[in-house]
C-alpha cells in the first residue's frame, strides 16, 4: 500500500537495502532490555505489502520507533495473515523458512531472508501462559509478511527470537482475552506486537473520494483509544464511522484487540506512526 513516488530506488526493496547499510550498527547496539526499565509496551504495528520496503520514510518510522525502545529479550507477533483454532505457534527453531504469503510482487521479495535466533525457550513460556490445553507448534511454519515486514524494519539485525501466535478467531473479545493472557511477557521484557492495518481499503485505490471514510475510522479510533474505551473498539463494526470501507473483513484490525488486551492502562495509546498512505491509515500504536 506504498505510493511508488516515494520509492527509493528502481530496485526492489531498495529502501530496504539502504536502511541495513546504515542502520544495522546501531541495531546490534541497542540497550537490552533489564527488568530496571520496567513492563516492555504493547505495540499494535500497520505492516503494510512488501512495497513497505520501498518505501524509507515507512522503515525509518518503524526503525525509530523500535530505537526509542530498550531491545527485547523475545517478540510475540499476532498477524492478520494467520487465522488457527485453537490458538497455534510457528516454528521456534533457528532456520525455519519465513512464509511468503504473497504473490503479484517482484521475485525478489520473496528471496529477502530474516533468519531470527531459536525461539524454543519463548515457545516454551507461550505454552505456559496460554493455558492447560498445549499449544500446536507449526515447525514448518515460519513468520509470514505482517510478522517479518515490519521487523525487518524494527530490528533489522534479526537478533530476536521471534514466536508468531494465530488468531484464534476474529471475534474481538477472544482477542481481547488473548492480549491479557499475554500481558505478563511484558514484564519479562517479551514484546507482544498485534500487527494489521488501521485502515485496509483496496476500494479507496479505485475511488479516492472514500478516503474521507477511511480517515473518519482513523478518527474514531484515536478518540477511542483515548478514552481506554476497548468495548467500543470491540464493536467497531457497529460505533465506528466508515468501518465498511475501511475493514471491509475484519483481520486487518482485531490484532489491535489482542494489543489492547496486553494493557495495564488502555487509555495509555501513544501513536507512533500517524501517515496516510494510498488513502489508508498507517497508524501504529503503543500501550502501557
């Protein structure tokens, strides 16, 4: 959803490539995080196509924002892009291959490696905090573009062991309950990341007028978040202005439940990326 006039270069994910050239020094270098730094936030991330890559005002803002954080000890990711009940991991091993759930884009894409570090002692707490019944682990499985998207970004050096969890389903009071059974890893220095799209319109491409829709959804969503409002979010499909057009289906935005749901305050959302790119909100948040 990356307008091709901010494109770095002709070469696909040029922006990318910059980005590691300058960037992965300070990324290696980054304080961890100790437990005298406190609850880690919970972070809900507009991840965007691959075309993300290309686009270096987009890395830059994740890149930062990820900067302006200690590192994490591990990374939890719900994605729009994995729907499995009940609730299942991706494979913890070193190695596991990302899935490239994409098609339509350049080759390159999908040669573009994000090798994170064995995650077995994360699956391992995950299992733990998740209840009695044991959590399937997809071996084969490795993180797909809304998980490994904007980490590239984030945490480019690929230092972090990453889990990513399904959604269990899109109805957003279990995403709800998911984000609280997650909320203790924050303490722990586990970032827990709900990763989606504030706003996820293909018809706004066709027709800009809508734009006025999605920036209304955008609108409501930041005055809800204020005010900690989560049952309102939940019922987004119902209180929020242009929510047909802006979620036309629903798995672009309930990962933001699960991220409401890890909050000790939910009225604490800070925005940290606030752009509209392509018609679509790229608003990117963070809870206390």
């Amino acid at each position: 959803m990356t307008p091709m006039h901010n494109l770095a270069s002709s070469t696909p994910a040029g922006a990318y490539d910059d980005l590691l050239a300058r960037a992965l020094p300070q990324a290696r270098e980054q304080r961890m995080w100790d437990p005298s730094y406190g609850p880690l936030p919970g972070l809900f991330v507009s991840h965007g196509a691959p075309f993300t890559l290309d686009d270096p005002q987009w890395l830059s803002d994740l890149f930062n924002w990820a900067q302006s954080m200690p590192k994490p000890r591990a990374i939890v990711v719900v994605s729009a892009h994995w729907e499995q009940a009940p609730v299942a991991m991706s494979g913890a091993a070193a190695g596991t291959p990302l899935y490239y759930d994409f098609s339509g884009f350049h080759p390159r894409y999908k040669t573009l490696p994000y090798a994170t570090p064995d995650a077995t002692d994360l699956a391992r707490r995950l299992g733990g905090v998740l209840g009695r019944t044991p959590v399937h682990e997809f071996t084969g499985r490795g993180l797909d573009h809304g998980a490994f998207i904007p980490l590239m970004a984030m945490y480019p050096a690929a230092d972090i062991p990453v889990v990513q969890l399904s959604m269990p389903s899109l109805d957003p009071d279990a995403l709800l309950t998911l984000g609280a059974r997650l909320r203790a890893l924050r303490e722990e220095g586990i970032l827990v990341l709900g990763s989606g799209f504030m706003t996820h319109s293909f018809a706004v491409f066709r027709r800009p007028e809508l734009a006025e829709a999605t920036t209304a959804f955008d609108t409501w969503a930041v005055e809800a978040l204020a005010r900690g409002d989560a049952d309102a979010l939940a019922d987004y499909r119902a209180q929020a202005p242009g929510a047909a057009v802006a979620h036309p289906t629903a798995e672009h935005f309930v990962p933001l439940l699960v991220t409401v749901g890890t909050a000790d305050d939910p009225a604490s959302a800070v925005s940290a990326i606030d752009r509209m790119v392509m018609g679509n909100s790229t608003r990117s948040v963070q809870l206390t």
